[in-house]
C-alpha cells in the first residue's frame, strides 16, 4: 500500500505540477491566437446569447446548460482552495489565478463549441462532449470510451464522494467528537436521498435545480463578499499592492518555484475552471441553440463565473479582513469562516456552513450529469444505467463517512489522463471550431441571427446541422 501511495503522489505531482500545468497554458494560448482572442473580443455576445431562450418546449436552454457547467465548476475548491493558494504562495496567487481564467476561457469555447456540433439528440434533448466528437471526427470510438470511463470514475465516484464529505465536514464545528458520532452518516443518508430524487429524475431536472440553486448560491455569497469589500475598502489599496508584488517578486519565486504564487495561483485557476479539461462539454452540448458557437460563448461566461467573481470573491474575503499569514497554519475553510466572523460575528460560520453545502451539493448533481452522459455513450441498456445511478447514490451516502483520501487522489491522476485525452482531441479538431466561429461571425456581419448548416462549411460527420 505504501508503493501504491507513494506512486499515487509522484503521479499527482508529475501531472499537476509539471505537465498538465504546461500543457493548459500552451493550448490556452494557442487558441487564444487562433481564435483572435474570441474570449475578449466577443465577450458582449456571450452576455447577450445567454439569454436566449429554447425554441422547443422541455428542451434544455443556454442558461440551463451554463449552470450545469458551473454547477460542477464551483465548489469548495472555490471557498478552500483559493485560500489555501494565498497561504501559501501568497496574495499574487489571484493575479495568476485571473490571467488562467483569460487565457483557459479560450479552450472552454474551442471544447464546448465543438461538444455542440457533434452532439446527439436524448429525447427532448441532446447529449455530448469529449467521448462523442471522438468518436465522430476522429472516427476513434475506442478512445470515446477510454474518456467516458475515465470522466465516469473521476465525476460519479471519485469527485461525488469527496463533495459529500465536504458537506458533512461542513458540520463538525456543531458537533463535538463529531467523527465519533452518527452525525456523518444521517448528513449521508439526507445527501444520498437528495441526490437520488435528481439522479433517478434525469437530466431535465437536474437542469431546472441546477438554474435555480447556482444563481442563488453564487448571488448569495458575492453580496456577502461585496458586503466586506465596501466595509474593508480602505485596505484595498494596501493588498492590491502586496497581490501586484507578490505576483512579480521573482526572486521570492524562483527560489521556491514549486510553492510560488505563480504555480499555486495558476494550478488552482486552471483546476477549478476546469478549461481544456474535458469536463464541461458534457454540458455544453445539452442546450438548445440556433448555432454552437452561441454556446462555446455562453462557456466562457462559466469560467468567468468561477474564476473572476467566485474565486475573486474568497481572495478579497481574505485579502482584505487580514486574518492570513502566509507559510501560516490557518488556511482553507477555517480561514475564510474566521475571515467571515471577523466582519459578521457567529454569524459569518453559519453562512459559511450553508455556502459550503450549497457549493458541494451542487458540484455534486453537476458531476453526476457530466457521468451520466458518458453512460450513455458507452451503452444506452437501462439495467446499466439503473445500476450506475444505485452506485452513484450509495458514493454519495459512503463518502460523507469517510475520509477517502487516497480514492480522491486516484480520482485526481485519472481527471489527468482524461484532460490528456481531450487536449489531444481539441488540438486536433481546434480548426473545425475555428471554422464555425468564422461562420457565425460573418453571418453577424450580415445583420442574422446566426443559424449553422454543417455542409456549408464542409461538416459531414454529424446528425444534426443539416
């Protein structure tokens, strides 16, 4: 076990440190090249097609699809990981964190416009994402089913348990001797039950919860940041100057590289966005619009959302109530609880507590609708797919229980292989995205509602688009 363990961290360091790290940031910029920095330049479209609604009644709209996506991208990586980055590498890690959001929002549109020209019909609505333009424009269905298991074992297992142990940790402040008591498993069993009524409900109403809940939640801890922000103002100057030198102290930086602002603000941008990762897709495929590049935009919007309003909000939340210290023991969910205290008494732990679980259970549906769409592409059987959504279940019930440590950091290696996988196909297809972004944005130029036709632009490998 200790082999295995020991395998497990160098395999986590190698990809997140080293590889996947370089690899983001290159097919980041790429695309942001390609793509005349598509992520800027029509980010007024993207507030505009969001908006629009489905032209067929059960079918799943623009924003649905969007707080699907950042359903799954926001959770308590949001709260704890942006300040355990601070912590540790100090304030500059925001100002990295907001230069990955710009530059990784770019392969968010290149993925999720392409899950949109290669996904397929699911009754009322649409399926898609990685495994499925794999399979269609690579012609390589034996690599779609390499990413759909991988993304199964990462989402629906791997991931779903540890934002349910999220949610019962969110609880120990009120129980003494917590782990000792039954509390964690009647917070599993109430998990399980709610995630249950959604999965087994299907996709359509993890869509309407998911538009409900990720608007409230989001608007509910920004007003709480805000609230902070104009309480503490006088100290913005004082900690945009330290985030602007400690982001471009270079000798602090090279000299303990690893542990820098600069890897620690761009690993938690990159990973909390999930940008280029190959996870989002999944969502982006199932609204319902005229053109898929109305939907690689709206995507952008998701990693915006994350990174720059979410993640910023924790970083201020922080920054400005001056209760860190970097290289200090205090980081995580109890720094922000405390950070929140300090302005807002007992209160502030109480939010944090409900923000906590709001931000964990909604990752959590989001993760499930991400696995179940690549369920489907492996096999539509109805048995499998029942026993998927039991296991799925019994994962959230399980992991509320137990600290399932090394399960997660498996989960994290195999997210690795799977973001792998889709960097090589999005390189690979990048152009045919590019093409139906220059399609859109002539028909724009003409005065349209832009609506695509594949053949026009010499697509011949999908379904749909005719």
């Amino acid at each position: 076990m200790k082999v295995f363990l020991d395998a497990l961290d160098v395999a986590n360091d190698f990809l997140y440190s080293k590889f996947l790290i370089v690899v983001l940031i290159a097919v980041g910029l790429y695309f942001t090249i390609r793509t005349k920095c598509v992520q800027v330049r029509l980010f007024p479209e993207s507030l505009k097609v969001v908006r629009e609604k489905s032209d067929e009644e059960g079918s799943i709209s623009s924003f649905q699809a969007l707080m699907i996506a950042t359903a799954s991208r926001v959770g308590t990586g949001n709260i704890a990981g942006v300040s355990t980055a601070i912590v540790m590498g100090g304030p500059g890690a925001l100002l990295w964190m907001w230069i990955m959001a710009v530059i990784g929002s770019a392969s968010a549109f290149i993925e999720s416009t392409l899950a949109q020209v290669y996904k397929e019909k699911d009754g009322k609505i649409f399926k898609g994402g990685p495994a499925y333009y794999i399979q269609r424009a690579l012609g390589a269905r034996w690599l779609g089913i390499i990413f759909a298991v991988l993304l199964i074992l990462t989402f629906a297992f791997g991931f779903n348990g540890l934002q349910s142990y999220n949610i019962a940790s969110a609880f120990e402040y009120y129980v003494p001797n917590f782990a000792n008591t039954n509390v964690p498993m009647i917070i599993g069993l109430v998990a399980a039950v709610g995630a249950a009524m959604l999965f087994f409900g299907g996709t359509d109403k993890i869509s309407k919860v998911s538009s409900i809940l990720v608007p409230i939640m989001a608007a509910l801890y920004i007003i709480i940041g805000l609230i902070i922000f104009f309480k503490n103002i006088g100290y913005l100057p004082e900690a945009m100057g330290d985030v602007v030198r400690s982001a471009f102290d270079w000798e602090s930086i090279f000299g303990g590289f690893a542990g820098s602002c600069v890897v620690l603000g761009i690993k938690r941008g990159l990973f909390s966005n999930e940008a280029g990762m190959g996870s989002a897709p999944n969502a982006a495929a199932a609204a319902n619009v005229s053109h898929p590049a109305k939907q690689g935009l709206v995507q952008v919007l998701s990693v915006f959302i994350d990174t720059l309003l979410l993640c910023s909000t924790s970083a201020f939340i922080v920054l400005l109530t001056n209760q860190y210290t970097v290289g200090g023991e205090l980081n995580g969910i109890p720094l922000v609880q405390q950070s929140v205290a300090s302005v807002f008494g007992e209160a502030g732990i109480h939010f944090i507590t409900v923000a906590i679980c709001l931000f964990a259970f909604t990752s959590l549906i989001g993760n499930y609708f991400y696995a179940e769409a690549n369920i489907k592409f492996i096999s539509e059987n109805k048995v499998f797919m029942f026993v998927f959504r039991i296991l799925a279940v019994l994962m959230v019930f399980v992991g509320a229980q137990n600290d399932l440590r090394t399960a997660w950091n498996l989960a994290d290696v195999i997210m690795g292989c799977m973001a792998t996988v889709n960097i090589i196909a999005i390189v690979l297809l990048g152009g045919i995205a590019i093409k139906v972004l220059r399609d859109y944005e002539e028909q724009k130029a003409q005065g349209l509602d832009p609506v695509f036709k594949a053949e026009k632009i010499g697509i011949h490998n999908t379904d749909l688009w005719k």
